[in-house]
C-alpha cells in the first residue's frame, strides 16, 4: 500500500472512532455556558434545588444574579460569592473577580419559588443572560 493511501485510511478511521466525543467527556452540569451564551437559556428547578453552572466554552463567565430580578426573600446570588450586584459588578471590573475559569462551576441552591433573572458581566452587550424558574412542587 503507498505511503500516503496508508496515511489518509489511518487518519480517517481514527477521526471516525472519535465522533461523538466532546473534548471535556460526559462532565454534570445543569447550564452550560457558551461563548456568549447560557445553555438552555431558561432553566425550571425546584424549590431546594442545587443549580450547577458549568463554563464549558474557552471564555472566562460570571453567574450574576440581576439583583432587582429575583424574588423579594431570595438570597442574592453570584459567582465569587458577591451579597449584591453592585460588589459583583465592581469586583469583576477590578480584577476579573467572579470569573469562572474553563470548566469550572458555581452552584446555588434555590430556596424561594419564582424567577431568577441573571447575566455573565463580561459578555452582557452581547446578550449573555438566562432565567431559572423556580417552582414549588409542595403546593402542587
């Protein structure tokens, strides 16, 4: 067989035997975070829920929550673990604080029902926002 022919039928069952594979495997996330995007970009949990947001595209994110888009009795939530939007937005400008670094993750557990409105900062011109809608099965 010539050297070549050899080479490019090696190549391609060696591509063949990888479809399907992701570069990071099968990781358990509930959000993923493209690179301007969360994905889904709304999210339906249950009241107790632990939410995981994983960055899985090559940009550092934030999880921040839109302080004024969240119910009254929720805690306010943000990756770096920011009590409100303004510390949030004011550590992420001064040093990246909040960031999630490429397949990192940041949780929160969501105690209140109702909706959570939230953004990544560095990306938020772009549209990089999502919603997690909180229900109360209890009630049900």
């Amino acid at each position: 067989m010539e050297r070549r022919t050899y080479l490019a039928t090696l190549g391609a069952g060696a591509l063949a035997g990888l479809a399907g594979c992701t570069a990071f495997g099968n990781a358990e996330y509930d959000i993923g975070m493209t690179a301007n995007g969360f994905t889904p970009e709304t999210y339906e949990a249950s009241v107790g829920e632990t939410v995981v947001w994983r960055n899985t595209s090559s940009r550092g994110h934030t999880v921040t929550a839109y302080e004024n888009a969240i119910p009254d009795d929720a805690e306010y939530f943000a990756s770096g673990g920011y009590e409100t939007e303004e510390a949030a937005r004011d550590a992420w400008h001064n040093d990246f604080g909040g960031n999630i670094d490429v397949q990192d993750t940041y949780q929160h557990t969501f105690e209140v029902a109702g909706e959570y409105n939230y953004v990544c900062i560095p990306h938020e011109r772009g549209g990089m926002v999502g919603v997690v809608v909180v229900t109360d099965d209890r009630t049900s």
